[in-house]
C-alpha cells in the first residue's frame, strides 16, 4: 500500500532551532510512513508560470530569507535529486495536457529542507521540487496533483508545503494566544478537507471565514490542493498548532 499524499505547514525558517509542537510532530513524521523511494515535495516558495520540476543531481540548500540568527544560515540539507524520476514526472505532466519545464539548477528552498530535515535529516532519500502557479489559483493545483497520483504507487512521497494561515504582517513574534480569526478559518478549512467538501474548499476565498486576512495571497495554501489532488478521500489531520499567534501549522494526509 502506498504512503499517502502529505499537506504540511513548513512555518518560520527557525523551526529547526526551536522547541515547539509542529517541531515534534514533523521529527516524529516519518516513523509513521513507509520509507519512500523519491520524495517530490511542491513548495509556496518556488513560483513560476508554468509547473516546473527540478533536475540535479545533487540538491543545494538554498537560504531564501534574511535577518535571521547565523545557526540557521548553516543548516544544509544535501539531499541526492533524480533527473530520470523529473524527466518521467514532466512527460506525465505533459500528457495530462499541462506544458511542464525542468530546472536544472535549483535546490531546495526552506519550504522543502525545513520540513524533511526534521522527518528524515540523514538527507539520503532523492528529493525533488515541483513549482506553483499561483496565478491560476486551487482548481489548476488539484489537476496538478491528479496527475502526479499514480507516482504514490511507485514509491514516492507527494508533499505539499506551505501553511494553513500565512498573513506574515499579523504575525506576533513574541508568540501572543491565537486570534480568533485565524483558529475560525482553520476550524472552517479543516472540517472541509476531513468532510471532503471540494466545492467549498475550490472556492475558499469566497466562503471560508476571514479567508482574505488569513491568505492574501494565494500561493502557501496552493501545495495543499496538489496533495488533495494527488491523495484519497477525505483529509486525516496530522497535527494542529499555531505559532507567532496566526500562523496555523495543521498538517493532513490524503490516502
């Protein structure tokens, strides 16, 4: 039986340095999965207009932020990539009538080397990126994600990484009790993956409580519907906190 497909919330960069409860639930992850063949993880933070796939060899570490304590700045996360599984995940795409590129260049951004350094930090399983479009908003991800559903049967993970809440300008980094805006769209956007209500989740910016203050932008809840695409059934929710007082950091799997 295949792993199931994976929505989680990458939070701050500092995850790796702190001590909190998405920390713990992201170390404790990968015991409770098969150990998987490749994992393809589609991150917030690599945008583009068309998807795209990474090709190397060998993944870089890339540190795309600032300001933050030097600790981090030395993390890496070296993990092999897999041109063969890229090629095959373009023309994939391909036929599925999406016009893919590949990278041959990119590493992992913090939305990818954050989350896997905590569940698998031996960094010895080939890791790939997938790109976003936020653009063409959650319907075009959910395709995105139907596509890439039967590399589950070959062994590799599907993970989108982004964040259940992500308005960065109502962030309290002092760590002040969750605003009730924040817990009213996850408690909305949760019941709507565990029931599967795929109406209401394509159409969240429109339904889901305060969901223009908890995302206005689009592009970190967008990894979400590429593992509801890629998964099966209604949502299992993972794990459920929130850090910095908004930023929700719930995790899901599909399947």
């Amino acid at each position: 039986m295949s792993n199931p497909a994976l929505f989680l919330s990458h939070g701050a960069p500092t995850l790796p340095l702190t001590e909190t409860p998405a920390r713990a639930f992201l170390e404790g992850l990968a015991a409770t999965l098969d150990r998987p063949k490749a994992i393809l993880v589609v991150s917030a933070h690599w945008e583009t207009a068309q998807p795209a796939v990474n090709a190397v060899a060998v993944n870089d570490t890339i540190h795309d932020f600032r300001g933050f304590p030097e600790a981090l700045y030395r993390l890496a996360y070296p993990a092999p990539g897999d041109p063969e599984l890229a090629a095959r995940i373009v023309a994939r795409l391909s036929a599925e009538g999406f016009t893919p590129t590949v990278d041959t260049r990119r590493g992992l951004d913090h939305g990818a080397w954050v989350p896997l350094l905590l569940a698998w930090p031996e960094h010895d399983i080939p890791v790939l990126q997938l790109s976003v479009q936020p653009h063409l908003g959650p319907e075009h991800h959910l395709r995105l994600g139907q596509a890439l559903k039967p590399l589950r049967d070959e062994g590799v993970l599907v993970i989108g990484s982004g964040a259940f809440t992500h308005n960065l300008r109502e962030i309290d980094w002092r760590g002040g009790a969750e605003p009730e805006w924040s817990r009213a769209f996850a408690e909305w956007m949760g019941e709507a993956l565990m029931e599967n209500h795929m109406d209401d989740l394509l159409h969240y910016r429109g339904r889901a409580p305060y969901a223009a203050r908890n995302h206005p932008t689009d592009e970190h809840l967008l990894p979400l519907y590429v593992a509801l695409g890629a998964g099966d059934g209604p949502a299992r929710r993972l794990h459920s906190s929130a850090e910095f007082g908004s930023l929700r950091m719930d995790a899901f799997a599909f399947g």
